[in-house]
C-alpha cells in the first residue's frame, strides 16, 4: 500500500457528493482501484472515493471543460458464477 499527501491539492468533483480538493491518494496494488482522499467544499466532510467516482473539475486554463459522461466501469474482478 501507498499513501501519498497532494501537494498541492486537485480539485475533484466524487459522484453523489459533490465538489472538493483531493489530499492524498491511496494505492493498494494492481488489484484495486485507487482511492482518493477528498475533503468536500460544501460539509467539510472528508471521503474516501475510489477512483472510477472521480474527476477532476474543469479548468478553461489547461483546456479542460465541463465533465463528459463516463462510461460504466467494470469490476476489477467478476464474480464467480455459480
């Protein structure tokens, strides 16, 4: 497992929550997703997200605009059929 502190943060926007800053992020290996540490703009809640329900907020800057509709994302691993 790595933990690593965001220096600086990133804004992000975690489906379901909202907007917010991401602090740290999380990887536990090849095998999982990584899960991003988000401290909300609205409740000052902080959640961890995994990272198919995040994306980065838009920036005119760096020529980013408004969030596109994700695809579904598939499970890292299916489950057994029985």
């Amino acid at each position: 497992m790595c933990f690593t502190q965001l220096n600086p943060t990133i804004p992000m926007t975690v489906e379901g929550k909202g907007k917010g800053y991401a602090v740290a992020v999380i990887d536990y290996g090849q095998e999982h997703h990584l899960i991003w540490v988000v401290v909300m703009d609205d409740t000052g809640e902080i959640w961890s997200a995994p990272n198919p329900t995040t994306r980065v907020q838009s920036n005119w800057t760096m020529g980013r605009g408004g969030p596109a509709r994700a695809a579904p994302v598939e499970p890292l691993r299916q489950a057994a059929s029985a």
